[in-house]
C-alpha cells in the first residue's frame, strides 16, 4: 500500500509507479530519478504525457493489491501485511528535491504542483469538514476547548472564522485555500520542507490568500506553542508512517498532534495508506498506552481515551481489483477528549 499519487483529471484509478524502497536510495541521482518518476500530471501542470502515465499505470495495477475497504475485520487481521513498506517518501530529502521542482515550475509555468489524491477529493475534504464544524457549532458541541463561557456563546454563533485551523504537512497550501473559501479564516499550514512553505506563500500571495500563516515546522518535533480547535492532515501521516523508522515516528506523530489540539478539537485525517480501520486501530492503539502511562502516573485517575472518533466520509469512489473492492482514499474526524 505504498504512496499512491492520485492526478486529479483521471476519473479512473491512476496511481503512479511507487518509489524504491527507502534503503534502495542510496544518491542525489537516484533521488532525482524517482522524484521524475513520481512526477505526474495534476490540474496545475502537466510533467508527464498521458501515453507514459497510462503505462505506469498499467504496470502498478497489475502488481497492486489493496484492502477491502468493506471488510473491517479482514483489515485488522491483516494490519501487519498492509504495513507501509518504507519508501523515499518518507524522508525530507525527497520533499525538498520534490518542491525545489515545483517552485521552478511555478515560477517558470505558474503551476501549483502535485493536488494529492486530486482536487475531487481535496473539495470533498474541504467541504465536508465545513458541514462536521458547522453541524458541531449548531449542535453545542463547541471545539474551543475553552473554558471562558463567553467566548463559548461566540462559537455557538457558527461563525467559522473562528475557528483555529492547522494544516500538517501542508506541501503548496492548497486545501487551505479550499478550506478558506468555505469560510474559514484563521488558518496555519507548516511543513519541515522550506521549499513547500516557500511555494504555499507564493500560491496563497498569487490567488489572494495572503492573509493565510506558512511556517516551517517538523510536527514531530514542533515549534508552535499554541493549540488549534481544528487539525487537517492529508497525506501527511502517510509519508510519516513511510519512514524507515515509521511505527516509531506514527506513535510520536499521535503524541505531537494530541498536544496541538484544543479539548473538544478536531482532527481531520486523510489517507491513502490506511483505511479507516486502520486509522481507528491506530487511535485506539494510541488511547491504550496514554491510558497505562497516566495509570502509572496519576494513579486512581479515571482512564479517558485522548481521541474518539467522529465521523468519516463515506462518499469516495470504491472500485473493484482482482475481485476485492475498496477505496484508495479515507478520511476520518476525530474529536479530542
Ligand atoms: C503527501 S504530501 C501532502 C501535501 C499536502 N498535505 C497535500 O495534500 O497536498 C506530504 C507532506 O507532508 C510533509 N511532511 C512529511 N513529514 C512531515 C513532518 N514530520 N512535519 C511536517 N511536514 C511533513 C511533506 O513535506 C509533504 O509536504
């Protein structure tokens, strides 16, 4: 289940060729090959003709297997199968080599770069995440995470201005844009690749979202010191988890993204290497050791779990592979306790 690139024009399937493993890379050369390799076309640019991304297409569906997306036990018996295996995207180099390219593109050619998993999906995540915070507003289930009563009443307006708004691993900002154009205005994005954050300013400055905050920032390690009421990830926990180290740097990933949501926060994750059972295990998984660590710490302490799930979108396109349906893409809210 490897990175899957996903151009957003192809109303079918198109995944690109997946990268070598992450061991495999051992040069700049051999980094730039497979940055070509993975460079395909999106609605912003086009690097790769159509006959070449048909037969790259061609050649990973005929070694590809995914996981039923109907099947929630078959997909936890097999979690470990369905392991990423670690790939160059998971490593910063290749992000860095990948949006050096892009910001050449963008101020040669104007384009924007890769739109992961493409721009129905990227609307269908903006849009529906309007409707979760909107319905969470008109519902009293208010995301401040405040205690201050008054600033309560405010948010029960459904003003969705004011909500705080963290986009990780925010490449060139685009659902930031969406999510702005829904109605959202305090918005951050950071990404560790400086390149990224160079082109998501360029972008935002160009289409008129100035106003929109970039800030370099590893979320493994963060600068931010404060909390965000709501939390969007796409594509970002994946290349995490494609690490070479990635069950390591996954537990700190939840840990990180814990501390950077406010109680009663959101947050919003899209993936294409995990289904949504996957990334309920995942959370689960995560509750169980905070829930142990603060029984050793806080002894007599009533357990509460950090992260519950909320809703997921039930509307991507599934399809049908060697007799097993399923969806490449998911994306799960979770509510912070
Ligand atoms: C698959 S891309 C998705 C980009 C963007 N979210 C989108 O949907 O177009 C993964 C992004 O995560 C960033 N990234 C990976 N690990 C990160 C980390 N530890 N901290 C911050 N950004 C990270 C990469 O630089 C890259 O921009």
């Amino acid at each position: 289940m490897a990175g899957v690139r996903w151009p957003p024009e192809d109303s079918d399937l198109f995944p690109s060729r997946p990268p070598p493993a992450a061991t495999e890379m051992v040069s700049d050369d051999d980094r730039s090959v497979a940055a070509d390799s993975w460079s395909i076309k999106s609605d912003y640019g086009s690097t790769l003709d159509d006959e070449q991304r048909h037969a790259d297409a061609a050649e990973i569906l005929s070694v590809s297997t995914f996981p039923a997306a109907s099947d929630s036990s078959s997909d936890k018996e097999d979690s470990d199968a369905n392991e990423a295996e670690p790939s160059i995207l998971g490593l910063q180099s290749y992000w860095d080599a990948t949006y050096a390219e892009d910001l050449v593109n963008f101020h040669e050619h104007g384009h924007a770069g890769e739109i992961w998993f493409g721009v129905e999906v990227m609307d269908v995540v903006a849009s529906w995440t309007k409707n979760l915070c909107t319905n969470m507003v008109g519902g009293g289930n208010l995301a401040n995470g405040s205690s201050n009563k008054s600033e309560s009443k405010d948010k029960a307006c459904g003003d969705l201005s004011k909500w705080s708004v963290l986009d990780i691993g925010t490449g060139n900002g685009l659902l930031l844009q969406e999510l702005a154009k829904q109605g959202f205005s305090d918005l951050t994005g950071i990404d560790y690749s400086e390149k990224a954050i160079n082109l998501a300013r360029n972008l935002a400055e160009r289409d008129g979202f100035s106003s929109i905050k970039f800030l370099v920032d590893d979320v493994l390690g963060t600068k931010l010191d404060r909390k965000f009421q709501l939390i969007v990830d796409k594509g970002t926990f994946d290349a995490v988890g494609l690490h070479p180290d990635g069950p390591v740097k996954r537990m700190v990933y939840w840990e990180a993204v814990s501390n950077l949501v406010t109680a009663c926060g959101l947050l919003v994750i899209t993936s294409c290497n995990n289904t949504k059972d996957e990334l309920l295990a995942e959370v689960d998984d995560f509750n169980k050791r905070i829930r142990s660590k603060n029984l050793v710490q806080y002894p007599g302490t009533e357990p509460t779990d950090v992260f519950q799930y909320l809703d997921h979108v039930c509307t991507y396109p599934t399809f049908v592979f060697g007799g097993v349906e399923g969806s490449h893409v998911s994306t799960v809210a979770f509510i912070r306790k």
